[in-house]
C-alpha cells in the first residue's frame, strides 16, 4: 500500500492529485495533510515540510518531492510511461528542479495555513 499525503488546502495540488485518484485502484491511500496530525505523527514530518513539499510513504519510507511523483506513476498504470521517462537520471534532474520551483511558489501561496 503507498500512502500519498498532499496538501488538498492548495487548489493546484488537488486539482492533481483528484485526477490521479480517478485512475488509480484501492493501492494508493489519499491522505491529506491540512490540519492532520496523525498525517504528521506518521510521517514524523512538520506540518510546515508536509504543506511544503508532496510525500510519499512506501515500504515504510517516507519520500517527498519530485521523487514522489515517480512512486505515483509506477503505481497508476495509465501513468506508467512517465515514471519510465523520468526515472532515468538526467530527466528526473529536470524533472526535480521543475517540481521545486512549482512547490515552492505554491507554498508560499498557501503559507497562511500555517498561521492556523
């Protein structure tokens, strides 16, 4: 079981991952993390690095950002091909700096959840 934990606060955010649940099976748990503190106690991750960043947990490890988007993929057989593509070294190295920049601007749009 890989458990997805997103931001569902973040328009952008579940706008994606609300189409990925519509192609993905009972494998994937779709877990969001505003205000989720047992989001955090299972993480061990802040409620700032979680709203910062998208995680993963697989195998009992936890992975976040740009690599996350991989675990997705290889589990939703419609995304199958991108995980393919982008598991190959430089192309995740694009794909990673592509995922920080969008990350970042999208927490700062959202920063005012942690003021909660």
């Amino acid at each position: 079981m890989v458990k997805v934990f997103f931001n569902n606060s973040c328009n952008i955010c579940r706008t994606e991952i609300n189409h990925y649940k519509k192609h993905s099976d009972e494998n994937i748990n779709w877990i969001d993390v505003t205000d989720n503190q047992e989001a955090q106690n299972v993480t061990s991750k802040s409620y700032k690095e979680l709203l910062r960043r998208m995680h993963v947990m697989e195998n009992g490890k936890v992975i976040d950002g740009a690599e996350s988007f991989l675990i997705i993929w290889k589990n939703i057989p419609k995304y199958n091909f991108l995980y393919k593509i982008f598991k190959i070294k430089p192309l995740f190295f694009f794909l990673n700096i592509f995922y920080e920049i969008a990350a970042y601007l999208l927490f700062l749009k959202n920063k005012h959840l942690l003021k909660k």
